[in-house]
C-alpha cells in the first residue's frame, strides 16, 4: 500500500579480478571473482533484525551487445546484456545463490519520432537464498507509477515501449538544442516464487516526461501512472537506457 515495512541498507568492502575481450565494435564478454564482506543495518524496521555481517564470494559472467548510436537519445541500433552471478560458500563466502539478468532494447526511427522497445527479466538459477539473488521494479520507464525499488521479489519480468521526439526550435526559436518530449507504456511484475509467475498478474504503467540533453548527461522531468492508481514524479540526471 506504499508504506515501506522495512529497508536495509548494505555496504559492500571488497575487490575482485575481471577478464573480457572486446568483440570487434559491437560487442564485451567478461568473466571474474568478487571477494567481498556485506555490512548491513536496518534503517526501517526492529533493529534486533538486523542481518549479520556477511563475507561475500561470487563469479561473474557477463556478455553485451551494443550498436545503438547514442547512449542518451538512440534513433538506431540495438543492447542486449545478460549477466550471470553466482555466489558461492566454497570460496569462503557465507551465501550461495544465483540470479540470471537480461535485457534487450532497441531503437528505431518513425518520423520524427523515435521508438525504443524493450524487456528485462531477472530469474533465480537456484534455490538458495544469496545476498545478490532479489530483484526490484520501481522507477521512469521500469514501472513508472511506482518510486525505483518498491516492488521487490525474486523474479521479474518487465516490457516496455518508449517513445520521444526532438522539439523544433523552428517553431519556438527559444528552445535549448537538446529538448525532447516523450512517452512509455510499460508492464511487468515481480514474483517471490516462479511458480506463482503469471501474464494475468502483470501492473500496466505509463509516463510522459521532458528531457534535456546537458553535458552532464540528459535530465528528466517526469510523471508515472499504475493502472491501480499509483502515482510517482521525477527529476533526475542520468541514463536510463
């Protein structure tokens, strides 16, 4: 009901060794080891809950495709990532888990408008319960009626199509250069057990936002709506492709 039962937030101490090769212009594979410890506290909820402090293994794989033209506004191309991590005890770590990510975005050009459809997936490999294996929805352009992290599972799946276009600076000659009004549709859902994984389940949201393109990065103004009423405002420097 948007009322958070409990958060904790967690520090993470450690290092690892990572391995990759570019694949030409279009593409990453990396492998690697993290050793870690997790130092967490409880901010919301009874303090005698508190989790323990944590020492931290996990191998990593990862692999990325990338040809779309601009990180900020891409007209063309497609990203795809799938990440694989793997928390394991016989390393010394005190969890054993797994989760496997993925996404796939790509862009293409409509007129003057620029259409960006994608997914995201996040499933558990195991059963056991490591530091890493949750997954959260929550956010502009990831369930956008909802603030970032409210919808925490163990499974999540999530579909979306945005679209912005360039404001013309022929019609409004005080326009900045880089002024873009847009829109989404979205829909996903998180799950705690895959068996209770259901299309019949998934939330439908939708934003409308303005960005500007700054050379710190693009920054957003935006609005989301849940089909159930939800509501969420932002404004934030950053990525989100």
């Amino acid at each position: 009901d948007g009322h958070a039962e409990a958060l904790v937030r967690a520090t993470v101490y450690g290092g690892g060794f990572v391995f990759g090769r570019n694949l030409g212009t279009w593409g990453q594979v990396r492998a690697g080891v993290v050793r870690g410890v997790v130092d967490a506290g409880i901010e919301i909820g009874p303090e005698d809950e508190a989790p323990p402090q944590l020492d931290l293994a996990r191998f990593d794989l990862e692999l990325r495709f990338d040809t779309v033209d601009d990180v900020n506004w891409p007209s063309r191309g497609e990203f795809a990532n799938i990440a694989w991590r793997r928390e394991v005890d016989e390393l010394g770590g005190d969890t054993d888990g797994g989760t496997l990510r993925t996404n796939l975005d790509g862009a293409f050009a409509l007129g003057r408008f620029r259409i960006l459809p994608g997914a995201e997936a996040a499933v558990v490999v195991n059963d056991e319960e490591g530091f890493d294996t949750g997954t959260t929805l929550g956010g502009l352009f990831r369930l956008s009626g909802y603030p970032p992290f409210e919808l925490i599972g163990r499974e999540s799946v999530l579909g979306r199509v945005v679209a912005y276009r360039r404001m013309n600076r022929r019609v409004i000659p005080k326009l900045p250069a880089g002024l873009y009004v847009g829109l989404s549709i979205e829909a996903g859902n998180v799950w705690m057990n895959r068996d209770d994984m259901s299309f019949d389940d998934l939330r439908k949201d939708a934003s409308i936002y303005f960005g500007v393109d700054t050379p710190l990065g693009p920054v957003y103004l935006a609005t989301g709506f849940d089909e159930g009423g939800e509501k969420a405002f932002y404004l934030f420097l950053g990525r989100t492709f």
